[in-house]
C-alpha cells in the first residue's frame, strides 16, 4: 500500500482510494494518472493499495475471486481496513472517502461500492466492470467481452443479494474507452445500468458531447441530483484519459494513462468537490508553459455537488473542451 499525505492538508480533509490495473503497481498508476499530483494541489490523502504476486501473479485486484469480493473478507477488507486506518490516522472527513480504479482496479472499486456502500460518497470506475459479474477466471474474461450484458435488474441483484444495505447508494462516474478491446465499453454501459437500478435514477438521461470527441450521460435522482455519469471516451482503447498540461491538467502520459486532452481524474475529483477548476496560483514558478500548477500548490476544495449539479457536469465538460472559461 502507498498512502501519500500532502505537505498541508485541508480542513475537513478528504480521502481518494487509488487502484492500479494489472501488471502495475501503485506507483505505476497513482503518479501517472493525476491522483498524487491532484492531492498535493488540494490538500487531501490518497491511499493505493498495491496487489502481490503471492496473491496474483499477474498483479491483479481479485475482484472476480468469492473469497475477495465479499464484506468482511479477502481484499475487500484489506481495503477497508486500510481506509479505516487512514481516517484516524490523519483525522480525515468520513464523509468524504472516496475510490477509483482502472481496469482490475475498477473492477474492484465495483467490489468496494458493492459491499462497502456506507463507507464511499462516490466512486469512479475506470475501464472496469460492475459487481458480482463473474465468480471465477473464465467467468471474468467473458465478462470482459461483454457479449451478452445482463439487464439492469439482474446486476442490480448482484448487489442486493450481498448486502442487506438499501440506500443511500454511493454517486457512480464511470469512465471508458469506446475502443477498448480488452474490456469491451458494454462493460462501461452495464455499471451504469447496475448503479442507475440501485439509486432509481430517472430515464432518459441528459447528454452532451463535447467537439473532442467525447460524449456523457448523466442519470438523475428523483430529486434531481446527479448520481451516475458514464463517460464515453471516443478513440481511447484500455487506459484512464489524461491531459498533462494545463490548469486542468495533471498526471503524464503512460501506457496506461494515454494522453487524449481531456484528464478523468481532474473531472472525476472536481464531480466529487475535491478541486476548484477555478483554482490559480500566484507564483509563476509553479506553472508549467502550457498554464498547468505544480504539485505544491495548495487551495482549498469546493462544496460536494448540488441539487442542480447536471448544469456542474455539462460546465466542466465545456470548459474541457474549451468552449467556457
């Protein structure tokens, strides 16, 4: 596990839970990404559990093993056990834990939303899976073609029947390349069909697209809240989106964080009001050329999102795409 604490936190700090995919490391993933980059600019911890070959030796989360998958036991509550210890250790906000993953890690930030729900206001899955899908190694891999995507009532029983917990339901962004060939985007469609069932979001949902070729769907609570997104990235294959340069950029490119203008983690932190997209810094030795901040840089976070937050979603979508300041 690496845990990174910025040099000052905020008050009322917040907590992102980081998970590689295969074959990578916590270090591999977390740095190129963003999310270490993001928690030094605005004050709040990262923990990145990291796998072992004992357990997989091909370095992946278990998020398909029954052992692993279920609250109270395996990896999922070596994982929960990891964010317990992060909150008392650096008296964090409760309130504001939350976790992410790419690939076997998304898969298991599923596994985290599923067993775990009272413990995370939100989560993003990356190029993952949703939960309960698959129960062995040959399940898992025809879960990633996705040939044949359950309906949105099954996957919802997925986690209904592993839980006696009903709600309230953590807010899902989910994010996925729609050239992924090695977990097709119907696995991006069909974790947010299992989370739109759990939270009775409202259909249709609003969309927008943006001119760089990316295109979002966004669920509402009967309420009117925004509670699941799904990110259609065009022209990405298997990776988490990254935009190093710029004031909403962060992260560098890798071969699993391609460089494709638009960064997910800096969306994904500004959805869970862990950034300020209007964020500045006065001191020009902590700005790259293209107008990014350095690592240092420390301002505070943002309210969580509001009741009218689509209107949050589309904004940050068009400034992304360059077309609001």
């Amino acid at each position: 596990m690496k845990i990174h604490v910025p040099a000052k936190l905020t008050p009322e700090a917040g907590l992102v839970v980081v998970m590689h995919g295969c074959t990578q490391t916590s270090e591999d993933f977390a740095g190129p990404v963003g999310w270490i980059e993001l928690a030094d600019r605005f004050g709040f911890v990262v923990v990145a559990p990291e796998q072992s070959r004992a357990n997989n030796s091909n370095l992946c989360f278990n998020w398909y093993g029954p052992g692993d998958i279920r609250r109270g036991a395996g990896e999922a509550e070596s994982i929960a056990q990891m964010v317990r210890c992060a909150l008392d250790l650096h008296d964090l906000d409760p309130s504001r834990v939350f976790v992410t993953g790419l690939s076997a890690g998304g898969a298991m930030t599923s596994v985290m939303l599923a067993t775990y729900p009272e413990m995370f206001a939100g989560g993003a899955i990356v190029a993952g899976l949703p939960y309960g899908v698959a129960n062995n190694l040959g399940e898992a891999l025809a879960a990633m073609a996705m040939t044949a995507p359950p309906t949105s009532a099954v996957l919802a029983d997925h986690v209904l029947s592993n839980t006696n917990h009903r709600g309230p339901w953590p807010k899902v962004s989910v994010w996925h390349g729609q050239s992924d060939s090695l977990v097709r985007p119907a696995a991006g469609e069909a974790v947010a069909d299992q989370w739109r069932q759990l939270h009775g979001a409202q259909s249709p949902p609003r969309k927008a697209r943006t001119p760089g070729g990316r295109d979002f769907a966004v669920w509402m609570s009967a309420d009117g809240d925004p509670v699941v997104e799904l990110h259609r990235i065009h022209g990405l294959g298997h990776g988490a989106a990254v935009k190093a340069k710029g004031s909403d950029g962060c992260g560098a490119a890798s071969s699993y964080t391609p460089e494709v203008g638009v960064s997910s983690s800096f969306e994904i932190a500004l959805g869970w009001g862990l950034a300020d997209a209007l964020a500045t810094t006065s001191d020009p030795a902590s700005r790259d050329g293209a107008g990014g901040r350095g690592p240092g840089h420390i301002v505070p976070p943002t309210p969580a999102v509001s009741a009218n937050g689509i209107e949050d979603v589309i904004n940050r979508a068009l400034r992304s795409a360059g077309l609001l300041k």
